[in-house]
C-alpha cells in the first residue's frame, strides 16, 4: 500500500494509486519490498481496492489524498505553524509529509524521529532518504 497509493509517483495519478505497469517496472534497488512478487501484490491490491469500494470504506492514503486535494484547493485553514515535531515518522506513507509539509510556514521547522526497524506495518518500504530525497524536491 506504501508504494501502490502512498508514494510521490501515486501523486500524479487522476485515481491515486500506481498503475500495474507503472508499479511492475519500479527499480528493484530503491523498491526492493516485495519487488519479487510484484504481481501477486497487485492482485492483492485490486481485490482489496474491490472490497473497499463495496464496502464504502476509505483507508489512511484516501485520506491524505483527500487532504492534499482540499489543501490545493483551500489553502491552510488557519495559521501555519512554525514547527512541527513528527515521531515515529515510519509510520506514515511517504505523502503524509507533503500534508505536514504545507502546515509549516518554515521549510527548516521539520523535525522527523524515528526507527525504520520498529515499522507498524509489515513490509514497510520507509526509508528517511526518501523522505529528505521527497521533500527536497518538493521544495525546489
């Protein structure tokens, strides 16, 4: 799910989630999780996405997505904080950032803690690299 619907390139698609193709031909050195089963995961994550639409149910990337969406179109409701103190920012999908990220009027009052051995979700793709990789260019 953290690569499908919560990565930078889920960003730039109208349904926000990766295509098959798309998903299947990521590198094998920075997407390394599951990248030998790629297509039983996409199955998976078809079914899934099935299931979730029967059921009317939505899951943490529809809500950042619906976040993001709402933030481009309304702006910040509010102030802008200067800080913004994250822990256990493995946690997260990668877009949660860009959320946290437009809270804080500062580009240096981002602080990330965490520890990529202790992730909630199995098979975790979290890396702080892409974090600092992501927001660098969001920045730019």
């Amino acid at each position: 799910m953290g690569v499908i619907k919560g990565s930078e390139l889920a960003l730039d698609r109208p349904e926000g989630y990766l295509e098959k193709d798309t998903y299947y031909n990521l590198s094998h050195r920075t997407q390394g999780t599951f990248a030998n089963q790629r297509e039983c995961v996409y199955q998976l994550f078809t079914a899934y996405l099935k299931r979730k639409k029967q059921r009317g149910d939505y899951d943490a990337a529809d809500r950042t997505h619906a976040l993001i969406k709402a933030l481009n179109v309304r702006g910040v409701p509010g102030q802008q904080m200067d800080f913004i103190y994250v822990d256990e920012a493995q946690d997260n999908l990668l877009i949660d950032a860009l959320v946290l990220r437009r809270l804080c009027r500062n580009p240096h009052g981002m602080f990330w803690a965490g520890d990529t051995a202790q992730t909630i979700s199995v098979g975790s793709a979290f890396r702080f690299n892409d974090l600092k990789s992501f927001l660098y260019r969001y920045e730019e």
